[in-house]
C-alpha cells in the first residue's frame, strides 16, 4: 500500500518529466508580456509637473510573474520624462513611454494637458460583439473626458481603420466588414488616441493557423476550424507533431500562457500521438462558435507549460 501511494505521489507531481520552467530560453512569440498594473488602456493623462509611479511587471512564457529589471524609456522628453517608473508630465502634448525586457516591449500612451478644458482620455466602449460578417455594420461610441474625468461632449471624435481592406469605419464611429480578416479600430479627438477594438471579419465558415513551437519544444503542422453542416470541427494536419508528456492536451483559448489557457481556455482531449486528428467541439460544447478563440493550444496540463500554439486566422 505504501508503495502504491508513492507511485500515485510520483505520477502527480512529476507529470511533465525534463520540463524545466526557469532554465526554459526566453521566448518572445509565446506570450511574453508586460503587464501594467496602474494604468487602464495602457494611457496615463497627468497635469503639467505632475509625477505618477507606473507599476508594470514582466510576466514569462508560462504566465509566471518574474522580477525582472524593467527598461523605461519616453518617446519625447519634452512631454513627459521617466525616471525608472517614475513618470513626470513637462509640457502639454502626447507621448509614448516605452517599458521593455530583452525583446518584449510595452507602450504607455502619456497624454499631458495644460487646464481642465483640454482633452485628457478618450475610451471606446466596448461593443455587443467584436466578430461580425462581411457586409455587416456595427456601431461604437467613444467618451471624451478631461483630466478630472468629466466629459467633454462637444469635442470633434476622428474614427480611423488600422486597413480599410477589412473593416471600414464612418466618422459617426459605424464599422462595416468588407474582407475576411483581423482589424483594429481606435478612435481621436484633439490628438489624443482611444483605445484600439480589434474586430474579427468573416471567416464564417474556416480557420486556420500553423503551429508555433513553444518554450524549446517540439510543435509542427496545421490546425483548422471548420463550421461543416452545423458542427464546429477542429482538424490537425496529418504531419501534425508535438513534443509528449504525461498529460499533454489540446485547447482552444484566447492566449498562449500556459497557466491562462488551463484556467480560461476550453479542453478539447488529451492526445498521446501525433499526425491527423479530428475533434468535433459542437459535440463538447454546443455554444462555442468559430471565432470565439483566438489559439489552439497544445498544452501540457499538469504543468500548465505551452508546449505549441497555432493562431487562427
């Protein structure tokens, strides 16, 4: 019995053999990030010789936060200055701070404003959808706000398209699609820019990405999305590879974190071979639709590691 129970021990805990988390090399495309803590929209507005701690921290491949000395560096210090994270407003006008490690960089848009009538934010709201047809329209709103947080109602808002082959919008803020694909749309008034909404076009009816190897493992082949008579199918090439350990599944998600993607992606089976694989995600869960994640994820779970990511386009 006692053995037994030292098996058990050694299966649980040790499910993921030669996954080494912190001698793994740094990788950039599997969701290294810098996250700012204290700033929403990554946009911080400040008066003229105001100052403002910004608290940003590096978080890893694996969604594991890590003290890591962070560079800052602002845009035009003319505007506004930065001491480590320490930022300070000089002159009225907008800038970017940049906050980098190794190859992951992060902007903070500084706006700095001379009197309570100048423009300080502006905020897109957040639409009913973000995946919408071709041919199909939708509409946004943007708030305008000064630096004490009230509106500024009769300010001119500019809506701009980051590619008008995909998704155009008005100067009322009325987004159309008009090509199959990914686009952002941010708003401005008075030079400030809005926050960006990225808008999934089309693509009703097929997606597809190509695997991406993760963390210094092994990860190769397609991954397509297909609605086919009524069902979500999700298919894996037939030269479909993966590195192996005990417990390595398939996901849908919307990051590439490993320990996100076991808390907020959807688990679609556990695999142990590689080449051609077939899973009908309607029959798991009916609700899921083709564009509501962003990745497929290979995934070792009981480590929570990314082994492999396919982004679906």
């Amino acid at each position: 019995m006692r053995r037994a129970s030292i098996i058990i021990f050694l299966l649980i805990n040790f499910s993921c053999i030669g996954v080494d988390v912190l001698d793994d090399p740094i990788d950039p495309l599997n969701g290294n990030t810098i996250r700012i803590l204290n700033a929403e929209n990554n946009m911080l507005a400040l008066r003229i010789g105001e100052s403002f701690e910004v608290e940003a921290v590096y978080f890893d491949q694996y969604g594991l936060e890590r003290p890591y000395l962070l560079t800052w560096r602002s845009e035009n210090e003319g505007i506004a200055s930065v001491n480590n994270s320490l930022v300070q407003g000089k002159t009225a006008g907008v800038t970017t701070i940049v906050i980098s490690y190794a190859n992951v960089a992060k902007p903070l848009q500084v706006t700095v404003v001379s009197n309570v009538e100048a423009v300080a934010s502006v905020t897109i709201d957040l639409p009913s959808k973000t995946a919408i047809n071709l041919s199909e329209k939708i509409q946004l709103t943007a708030a305008v706000r000064n630096i004490e947080g009230q509106l500024l109602p009769n300010k001119n808002i500019e809506w701009f398209s980051e590619n008008n082959s995909i998704a155009t919008v008005s100067q009322v803020g009325l987004v159309e699609g008009v090509g199959n694909g990914v686009v952002e749309i941010h708003a401005k008034a008075d030079g400030v820019k809005s926050n960006s909404i990225q808008f999934t076009i089309g693509n009703s009816n097929f997606r597809q990405g190509t695997f991406i190897p993760a963390g210094g493992y092994q990860a190769k082949g397609t991954a397509s999305l297909r609605n086919i008579d009524g069902q979500l199918i999700l298919e894996l090439s037939n030269d479909f590879q993966t590195s192996f350990a005990l417990g390595t599944f398939i996901y849908l998600a919307n990051s590439t974190s490993g320990s996100q993607v076991k808390a907020g992606g959807f688990e679609i089976a556990q695999i142990a071979t590689n080449g051609a694989k077939t899973f009908n995600i309607s029959s798991l869960n009916p609700s899921i639709t083709i564009n509501q994640y962003k990745y497929v994820i290979i995934l070792c779970k009981p480590a929570s590691l990314t082994f492999g990511f396919a982004e679906l386009k």
